[in-house]
C-alpha cells in the first residue's frame, strides 16, 4: 500500500517575490506551471489530498535555488485557482531565510536547498522519471514509497538526469504524447488511487 | 478509431462580461472551473489538441444560457494560463449577438443555446455522463464519437439528467473519489490517447 506520494516539480521560475500577478507565465519564468501542478497534486473535489507531498526547486534569477515543499496534512487557506497559488508561493518567497527551514504559511515550507540535496534525504522513497522514452507506466509496478520526478516545460539537464538515475530512479512513459506536467501529475495520482 | 472528442461542462459562470480577472473564482461563479477545463481539454507541451471540441453552457446571472464551443483545429493565440483563457472568455461573452452565433475570437464561438437543443444538434454521438456512481470506465467501450458531460462544483440538476438519459447517455465513472472537473477531462483525453 502507497503511504504517501511524492512529486517533485523541476521549476525555472523567478527566485524573487515580485512577482507580477497579473502577468504569471512572462513575468516569472512560468510560475503558473508551478501553480497548475499544486493544484493537480492536492485538489479533490471536496478537499486536499492529504497523502501528498509536493516538492520544487525554482532555478530562475536573482537566487537559485530556492527549494518549497508543501505538505497536504498540513496545507491550510489556499483555493485551487493558479493566482491564489502563486501568491502563496510569492510568500514562500518572500518569507525564505538563508540558514534556515521556514513555514511561510500552514504547510508551506520553504529554504535554500540544492536538488541533491533533496534526493539525498529523500533516497529511501522509490524515485521515478517521467520521460517519453521511459517505461510504460502501466507496466511499472509502482513501490511503496513514490516519488516522481518531472521536468517544466524545460525538462532535466543531462547531469541531473545522470544524479537521478545514481539515486536507482526508473523511468517511466505516460505515452508517446508529451503532456503539461501539471496533467502527469493529475493522471499519476488517479492511477495511484486505483491501486 | 475516435475522430473527435467533446467535453462539455455545466458551468454555473456568470453571462455578464465584467468579470473580475484578480478574483476569477469569487467574482464570476467559478469562472476559473472553466479556464481549466479548457487548459485540460486542449493542452499539449508542444501545441494544442485539433481533435477536441469543448462546449460550456453558462448559466450564472444576469442573461442565462450562454453556449460557448472552442474548436481544437481553429483555436488560436490563447496561452494555457486561467487568467488568458478567462480573458477569451470574457470577450465571448462581450460580442455574444442574440439570434447568430459569432466566432469571438478564433475557434471561439458563442451563441444563445439551450443545453436540450445542444444535445439534439449533437444526437449522433456517444453521450456519456461523468458520475461516481457510473460504470467503471475501464469495463466501458467508448464509441467512435465520444461527447462527455461533466458537472462543475455544483453538478447537473435531476432534470437535466433525464434528458441526458433520453438522448441515450451512459452513466460512467473514473473511481470513487469526486475529482475536479478540469482533472476529469485530462484523464479522460490520456485514456483515449491510449485507444
């Protein structure tokens, strides 16, 4: 049985909290991705899925990397439209301290944080890639502890790609389409409540 | 083979265009629903679905129905943020003509319609009527031209669904959970994709 899921956004949005809302996707290096994949990762009809946790690194200007991480047993205040999650994440933002973990808001957290650092505390989970090429997910016996890794609309470098596969990651296909991030994740945690 | 596949989505929105775009979901019945159904009906990372037709009746105040039809092979110049997707909206609802239909923008058109005449001008397709309740769609074989009805966050009325019955629609469910209807349709397009 899955205890908890994990999906891990590989963001390039911007690392500074002026962020223009009414401008998402040119004033801040795609940050309504970032948003649309929160929502994906927790919003039910009546409620907050509370088995997930949902991981990303911002790698855009002025400070990268800014590493959030929001917890759905904890998360508390935000609606599934991508400007109130963006605003959420201008807190987290705005709130980041250098040395330290912070809450910026119930089940928000945010600090500096590198991404081998993330899977470096994370290498007990059952790590999965998601790639085109990868294997089909259908035929992927999913471990008990997952944690799927995705690219924005840049995708992984090369070399984190080759730190990920060290970690045991396996790839995986949803098809030979190349689908938003945000609908992966929403098809992810339908297959996995079928499970 | 699936040709083309409908969504349409209930939506309770507003029908007056002077809709709030800093507060989408307070301001115009959930107008937010529908940017994201049509994110999810339409999106790909690299273009936009040409084999989907998405419909919308609104029903909000002051001048219900408003029936607005995107066409995948026409749509143009939309990014697939909520807040671009509701400006298109916005302006469909602006140059809506009493007794024609009017293509507002490209692959946008708006007209007054009523859901009975839009299921009669569609009878020769295979209705389907999203419900928990529903035959587990994995046990049901989707026809060749596939018309889903999806409920926003308040769901069709009991009178409504007699006559989606009357026009031969199955009642069908993707799993016990209630999702969001934007996440309906992503994990309905990836299901076909995969026929």
């Amino acid at each position: 049985m899955i205890t908890c899921r994990h999906f891990y956004l590989k963001s390039h949005a911007v690392t500074h909290p002026n962020i223009n809302m009414n401008d998402l996707p040119g004033s801040a290096g795609r940050i309504d991705i970032v948003a649309r994949c929160i929502n994906s990762a927790f919003w039910l009809s009546y409620g907050i899925r509370k088995d997930v946790v949902f991981h990303t690194i911002l790698h855009g200007e002025p400070s990268p990397p800014v590493y959030i991480r929001i917890e759905g047993d904890k998360l508390r205040k935000v609606s599934p439209d991508e400007r109130n999650i963006a605003i959420f994440i201008k807190k987290a933002i705005e709130r980041m301290k250098e040395n330290m973990e912070v809450e910026s808001t119930p089940g928000i957290f945010v600090s500096k944080k590198s991404f081998n650092e993330l899977l470096e505390e994370n290498k007990d989970k059952d790590f999965y890639l998601l790639d085109e090429k990868g294997e089909e997910i259908d035929n992927v016996k999913i471990g008990r502890k997952p944690f799927f890794l995705i690219g924005d609309n840049m995708d992984f470098e090369e070399e984190e790609k080759e730190i990920i596969y060290k970690y045991g990651a396996k790839s995986v296909s949803l098809g030979k389409k190349s689908y938003l991030s945000s609908h992966c994740i929403t098809i992810l945690n339908w297959l996995m409540d079928k499970i």
